[in-house]
C-alpha cells in the first residue's frame, strides 16, 4: 500500500513543485498553496459521486457526453469554484502568476487523489501511464484556467472576458482529451499530439503571466510622481 501511495501522490507534488517554484517574481506561502492542494483533493469524492449516480441514471449515456459534461464540465467547474469563491480573493493572489499556481494546486491535488484510488483499484503497473497522461493534463487544465483568473483579476478591461475563458477553456480542452481516450480505438496516436499541444499552449501561458507579473511589481512599486510633475 505504501508503494501505490508513494506512486500516487510523487507526479503531483513534483508537478506542483515545478510550478511553484516557476514564480520567480514573489513566491506564494506554502500554507496557502497546501491549502488550495488540499481543497482540489476533497473535491474528487463528491465529483465520483455525482458522476456515480449521472452513470447510474443513465444521464450520461454516451461517449461525447461522459467527455464533456460529466467529465469535462463537471470536474472543471468544480475546480473553477474553489478557486474563484476560495483563493481569487485571498490576499496572497496579488500577482498574475499566481493564478497558475494555484490553478495548478487544486487541480493536482484533485488529480493526485484521484490516481491513488486509481492505482489501489487497477494496480501500481499503470503508475507510469497514469504520470505522463491524466495527473499532467488535469495540472496544464489548471494552468489555464489560472492564467485567465490572474489575467480576469488584474486586468483593467474585458475581465468578463478572461473570466469565461478561465471557465470555458479548461472544459472544452478536458472533454476534448476524455473524447479521444473513450472514443478512439487507437487513442494513443491522438492523445500524444494533443498532449504535445496542451504543453506548448500552457507554457506560453507560463511565460506571458511571468511577465505578467514583473509588469505588474515594477508598477505596484514604482514611486508616484509628484502632482506637479506630472
């Protein structure tokens, strides 16, 4: 048990920790990162509930709408809420970057989680495909959405915008992902250019929210001209 545990949580604390340590512009208090971690791993058991009785119920009843409602919709929403009710407004999200890590944090927490119970159900063998393929995708669904909170926080127009974007973007990239896994026989020759994709277009996120943020310190500190000078 120990060996699917240490298996289970290693991907998502060493892509956290990557994240994390990408803020080079002011790091965030751990406590606060941890705690957001913490929040997206409390969200799987009420999702695999929902998800349980919408099976059950046969509302869900295809493959495109396990895709993108009970999986893409659903889980991302989710996610969505803790961060934009519980961490948007914390004092600690003071600059663009931040959005990512804690984008980041929720949802690798949620995912990590999520592939323990995997792995104690289906056996420690499928740690490695479960390291490149689901525990990464949830955390670059996390970066996204955490580039256009941060873009939605600090932004002084179209914050409505960015803030359907943050929503928007994650749920269609996650159905989009579940689609081909469910659908497609020969996945793997599908998934792999997808997941090529999905890393290139969030660390373009990454770069533009680290200048982002030392825009945003270099104005947040830099001193105010006098009235008559200006």
């Amino acid at each position: 048990m120990l060996g699917v545990f240490s298996a289970g949580i290693a991907p998502g604390l060493a892509l956290l920790s990557y994240f994390y340590l990408k803020d080079e512009v002011e790091a965030e208090p751990l406590s606060v990162v941890l705690r957001a971690f913490l929040n997206g791993a409390l969200l799987v058991f009420p999702i695999m509930f929902i998800q349980h009785v919408l099976s059950v119920e046969n509302v869900v009843n295809s493959g495109l709408a396990e895709a993108f409602f009970s999986a893409g919709l659903l889980e991302e929403f989710v996610k969505w809420f803790i961060l934009y009710y519980v961490i948007y407004r914390h004092i600690a999200f003071d600059e663009p970057f931040d959005g990512i890590v804690y984008g980041a944090a929720v949802s690798l927490g949620f995912a990590t989680v999520e592939n323990i119970l995997y792995l104690i159900g289906n056996g420690v063998e499928h740690a490695l495909g479960r390291a490149l393929l689901p525990v990464p995708s949830h955390a670059l669904f996390g970066v996204i959405m955490g580039f256009y909170l941060g873009k939605t926080k600090f932004s002084k127009t179209n914050q409505k915008w960015w803030l359907f974007l943050s929503i928007t973007l994650p749920v269609v990239l996650h159905g989009i992902y579940d689609f081909i896994l469910i659908t497609q026989e020969n996945w793997i020759y599908i998934i792999t250019p997808f997941m090529v994709f999905l890393w290139w277009f969030a660390f373009r996120k990454v770069k533009k929210a680290r200048i982002l943020s030392a825009a945003h310190l270099k104005s947040k500190y830099q001193p105010q001209k006098p009235l008559h000078l200006q």
